[in-house]
C-alpha cells in the first residue's frame, strides 16, 4: 500500500521514477506549471508590493483534481519538480494548492535520474527554497512589466500582435546592429604571395611574411610586383628553423549554452531541438531489461562542475580503453566561464560513461543517438590527457624577402582520439608536416601565386553564434536561450535565412521606438546588471521586491513619456507584380519567421498567400516540360518541387542538377555537409566532388 505521493513535472520522468522508489510510492506528473500569471489582465498588484495574482492555468483542472485525490490517499507528499528556480517555483505553487505546510522537508531535488540519484535524494528532503522562488517571481514579473506595459504602446503606435520583452529586445538589437557593421562595412584590398617549394618528393607552401627581416603587409599590386621583381630568378634559402612540442588541452564538458552551440555546428540542430531530446534523455529512456534510465545529468546549467564519482568512473574507463598514457595525473577542474555562473548542478554529462553510445544506439532515436554521443564524447574528451602537436616553422630568405612555411603533426592524440570540438565557419583543422629542413639549404620555387583579396564584414549571426554572444555578455540564462530565439522569429522581427538572422523592417521600427523611449530595455550592461540581481535574489543576498521597485521607478516614467510623445507609425508594405488568384488584388510582400512571402493586399477580406518562388535553373527530372523551385515546408525546411505541381508530384530534399550519372544516366542531387559539397546519383553510388569557388560565402 502506497504512503507516498510524488509529483514530477512529466509523464516520462514520472515513469522513470516510479521504477526506482517502488509499490510505496505514487508517482504523478503536474504536466508543468499550475499556476501562473493571467494571460487577460496584468495580474501584478505594483502598490501592493508588486504582488502576483495567480491563477489556475486553462485546462489543469483534471489534473489538479487527480493530484488532490491523490493526496488525500498518503501520508506524505514530495515535490521533485526540476532543480532550478521554474522547478523550485512549480513544487511551490503545488505546495499552496495541496496545502503543504512550508515548513515541511518535501522537496527533493537530483541532477540526474538514476536509480542511486533518486534514492539518495529521498532520504534527504528539505524545505522549498523562498529564494529561488522569488528569484523565479522576480524574473517573471520583470517580463510582465516590460511586456504588459509596452506591448499595448506598440499596438496602439504600430500594429496589433506586437510584443516587447526584456530579453527578446536585446537580442533582436544585437541582430540589427550586426546588420548595420555588415552594410557600413568598407572592404580593404590586400594580398599575399605563396610559393610552392619541394623537398625531395615532398611539395609544401610558403606564405610572403616580410621584407628586410621585418613584417609587412601587402596592400596593393604595386607592392606585390616590387617584391616578384626583387625575388624573380632567386632561390629560397632556409634561414631559421624551429622545432617544438605544444599541448593542446580538452574543451570543459557541455553547460547549456555549449551544447546548444556545438549542437548546431555538428548536428544541424536548432537550439529548441537540442533541449527537447536533451530533456528526453535527462527523463529517462527504456533500456531493455536494465529499465526506464536516465541517460544525462540536467541539462540546464552554467556550471563545468563534475562529481568525483563520474570523473573516477571516467577515468577508469578511458585507462581500460586506452591506456594509462590518456588520462592527466590529477583529475581535471575547469573553472567557471563566467562570475555569474551559478553553480548549482553538475555540467552536463552521461550518468555513466559505461554506457557508450554504440551500446546505447538499438534504443535511441536517431536524434537521440546523435546528441548523446555528442555529449558523452565531450565527457570523455573533458577527462582525458592533453594531445601533444610537433610544430615546425621555416624561414626562407628570397633576395630582400622572408617567406614562412608552417606545419604540425599529432605526436600523441590525448583527448583527440575521442572528440575535438567544432567551429563556427564549419572548417576542419588539417595538420601537414614539413620536410626535414637544414639552415642554409636552398630550394628552388615551383611556382609562385600572388592573389589579391578582400577584408569580409563579420559574419551574420547564426543560433551558434547568437547563444554565445548572448553567453557573453550575461544575458539570459541556459533556460531562455531557446524560447528566445523562437519567440523573435515568431513576432515577425527576424527572419532565419540560409541559418542566419536577418532583421525585418518591422524589428528595426520597434527597436528604433524602444532606442527612443526605452534605452535601459536595450541597454547590454543593464540587462546583464538585472541578471546578475536575479541571481543575488536566488543566493539570499537581495530582495526582490527591492529589485522590482528600483525598476519600475525609471521604467514608470519612461511610460508616461512614451505615452505622450510616441508617434503613430504605418508600416506600407512592399507591392509585388502579382495577383491574387482569388479575388485579383495585387500581392504584397510580408516577412514571417522562414523569410519574405506573398499576401493578397487585400486582407483580412482575403486570406491568400503564396511562397516566393525562386527558379534553380533545373529542368523538372521526372515530367522534363517544368522546372525546379525552391520552397519550404511548414516547418521552414526548404525542399525543391516542379513548377507545375500538381500536374507533376516531383519533390526532393536534396538540390537537384541538369547532370546525369555516367553509370545510370538518373538525376545527380547536391549533398552538403561540413567538409563541403557533393554531386550525388539518386539510383546508385556515383558521386563527384564539388568545385566551388573561394569567395563564396560560407
């Protein structure tokens, strides 16, 4: 007979649970918070000591009931919610409605969920913690004063259906002024020479470095041909040679925004995606006869803490594979990123590195598999030695001139054996080795290349890029990268092209209006000085109602200014060529979250809207008469179809080419990856590699 009731946020980490703690305890999910803020009306009394009125959230009330009755069955009750501060306040708004007293040890928190984790957390529950409840409040009412002040501003000035938020702001901000570098961006010339040398059998390259034993950079042809004309006909003389071991050290295991970042790079996914299956695996996934296991720790955090016990077990297992040669002396400890980082939980990590991802991979999805392996081979990596590169740097003297040639070998793998961590422009690290060179030896050149180029704007942001600026510069915390980043495109303010943020004009007007009358809302050090406060609420060291009221006294004026001297601004949208094939009115061009399509002008009336077709210059494989168009799904992935769909049905995912397989004759489809671009056969094997060119935008 069952004494105990346990409530846990999800039907999958009920399940997972139940398992561990038996017949004695009844596991039941909350499906998420209970209670929150009314979604009609503000619901913060600001003269009352900015008191929330909650309310019992739409369509909770048969799980609510299923919770009481449940209760009344019990001796005691635990609340076992997630371990940050929306779980804290989730077992709160549980304790108020099952009239738990607050004084009550029945809260239980657990970094993962394995059958040890959860049984130790049990026998020490402890009281729910105020703090990071009103550090939860806190951060929640600051979302509603911002948005539930301003947003009304915006509709009445703007258009309906607009929003503002403390976060969302900042972010869509970084986008347009990214955008703004990139258009006032003024490219410089400049120019580098290359000379191919050999050695024996061996061909390598060296790079112009200098003149007269001092560096110097090549701005214009005219300093090129100066120094062609002063090496024409001469040898290349090796001048100095160095030789030196360098370590290169593992990255820190994942913390949220890591993850969600090298997620993106490796694996393709979105930031909300790389949570989704992260939560999946932190809630348990079936294993056969072991059971229902949770297979990471929690995997919102900003800590690179690790426990003893899984950096013992870790090195064990890396001494058992590879020898005691891969693991350091001493475990490894990371410090932390930041001085905001919270230290609460672990970084995330597998709950047991004995469960490797090949042994794992008959019971995960495809998803599933791809992300776990990503986070275990970064555990593993995090724990191992140090690889160790040979380098060798050369120069050559050539008449006035200095070239340099670099190269490197692995001498010990270390932690690059198992993981080495990605970057932005997707580029692999390739490591050449040069020829064994003697001082005074010459080589005569094969071939020297001079070539002129072009300084690039910085780069848009894509999902990657933008979480690690937000990490930087302290904005938001691992629980709203995600939310964020769709809540933006959704509002209309940015769009994701090619997976970079472009800003709408409709962004731009709202955060011109915000620059104007809200500047504290877009102002980087103050959002960040506001999270800092929150997390001061969270440690005890700061009221927060103290924090709110220190806000909203700026923030009150700023409103009644906005009130008064805020503009009403029509937004004329951009007339196309087309029709409306339902009611003949013009086409007008609209920005959504994938991107520029069609409207017909005359909405609300009419409804229609078309994509944007953009023509591949690819006649239609399968009918021969249509051609290839780009378009996207509803989900925004973009797929190729005929133009005369649906009279012809062909679709594909993969870019379609005029080239035919010279085994089969059948359609060759572009296939990109990382390490570039392929030429497919839809029917066979065949493929060919892609030459593309230099400049292209990557």
């Amino acid at each position: 007979m069952a004494d105990s009731l346990v409530i846990v946020e999800s039907p999958a980490k009920a399940k997972t649970i139940g398992k561990y703690l038996g017949s004695k305890y009844i596991v039941k999910a909350s499906m998420g918070h209970i209670r929150d803020l009314p979604k009609s009306q503000f619901g913060v009394e600001i003269e009352d000591g900015f008191n929330p009125k909650y309310i019992t959230i739409r369509g909770k009330g048969s799980v609510l009931k299923e919770l009481k009755d449940a209760r009344k069955k019990v001796k005691r009750v635990y609340l076992a919610a997630d371990p940050d501060r929306e779980g804290e306040a989730i077992a709160w708004h549980l304790a108020h409605y099952l009239e738990i007293d607050e004084q009550e040890p029945c809260r239980v928190v657990f970094n993962e969920i394995t059958k040890q984790a959860v049984k130790e957390a049990f026998k020490t529950p402890r009281q729910i913690n105020m703090d990071l409840v009103n550090a939860q409040q806190a951060r929640r009412i600051l979302d509603r004063l911002v948005g539930y002040k301003i947003s009304p501003l915006l509709w009445k000035k703007v258009k309906k259906g607009l929003s503002a938020g403390r976060v969302q702001s900042v972010t869509v901000k970084l986008i347009i002024d990214r955008e703004n570098e990139i258009d006032a961006f003024v490219p410089e010339e400049y120019w580098s020479i290359t000379a191919k040398l050999m050695h024996e059998k061996q061909s390598f390259e060296a790079k112009f470095y200098g003149l007269n034993g001092t560096k110097k950079e090549l701005g214009n042809k005219e300093e090129v041909d100066a120094v062609l004309t002063a090496i024409a006909e001469q040898s290349f003389t090796v001048a100095e040679v160095k030789e030196k071991e360098r370590l290169r050290h593992p990255s820190p295991p994942f913390i949220t925004s890591s993850l969600q970042q090298e997620a993106a790079r490796k694996l393709g996914f979105r930031a909300s995606k790389t949570m989704s299956v992260a939560q999946q695996l932190y809630e348990g996934v079936e294993l056969g006869k072991e059971g229902t296991v949770g297979l990471i720790t929690y995997m919102r955090t900003d800590s690179t803490r690790i426990s003893p016990v899984a950096q013992e077990e870790a090195r064990s297992y890396v001494t058992e594979k590879y020898g005691a040669d891969y693991i350091p002396a001493e475990p490894r400890q990371y410090t932390k990123k930041n001085s905001n980082s919270q230290d609460a939980h672990e970084a995330i990590r597998p709950t047991s590195i004995l469960r490797d991802p090949e042994t794992m991979k008959p019971y995960l999805s495809r998803d599933q598999f791809r992300l776990y392996k990503l986070i275990w081979d970064r555990f593993a990596a995090s724990q191992m030695a140090s690889a160790i590169l040979d380098t060798m740097t050369v120069d050559f003297t050539c008449g006035p001139a200095t070239f340099r040639a670099s190269g490197s070998k692995i001498k010990f793998a270390g932690f690059m054996k198992v993981y080495v961590e990605g970057n932005d422009d997707g580029t692999v690290e390739e490591y050449t080795l040069l020829p064994p060179l003697q001082v005074k030896e010459q080589l005569k050149p094969l071939e020297i290349d001079p070539k002129q180029h072009f300084t690039q704007p910085p780069p848009r942001y894509t999902e990657a890029r933008l979480v690690r600026a937000l990490e930087e510069l302290g904005i938001g915390r691992p629980s709203t990268y995600a939310p964020t980043l769709e809540t933006v495109q959704k509002r209309g303010y940015v769009a994701l092209e090619e997976k970079k943020f472009f800003p709408t004009e409709l962004g731009e007007l709202v955060i011109q209006l915000m620059e104007e009358f809200f500047p504290e809302i877009l102002n980087v050090e103050f959002t960040a000085d506001m999270e800092g406060n929150l997390d001061h609420i969270e440690e005890g060291t700061e009221d927060w109602v103290k924090i709110l009221e220190d806000f909203y006294e700026t923030f009150e004026k700023r409103l009644e200014v906005a009130e008064e001297e805020m503009k009403e601004v029509e937004i004329q949208d951009e007339v196309s060529d087309e029709l409306c094939d339902k009611c003949g009115k013009p086409m007008v061009y609209k920005m959504g979250r994938f991107g520029r399509f069609l409207a017909c002008s005359g909405f609300p009336d009419c409804r229609n809207t078309k994509p944007i077709v953009k023509e591949i210059g690819v006649v239609c494989p399968k009918c021969n008469k249509g051609h290839i168009v780009e378009r996207r799904s509803k989900k925004g992935r973009i797929f190729f179809g005929c133009d005369t769909y649906p009279e012809c049905d062909y679709v594909s995912w993969d870019k379609p080419t005029n080239k035919r397989c010279p085994n089969c004759q059948q359609v060759l489809v572009e296939k990109r990856n990382r390490s570039g671009a392929r030429l497919q056969c839809v029917a066979c094997d065949y493929s060919e590699e892609v030459i593309e060119d230099e400049h292209e935008e990557i």
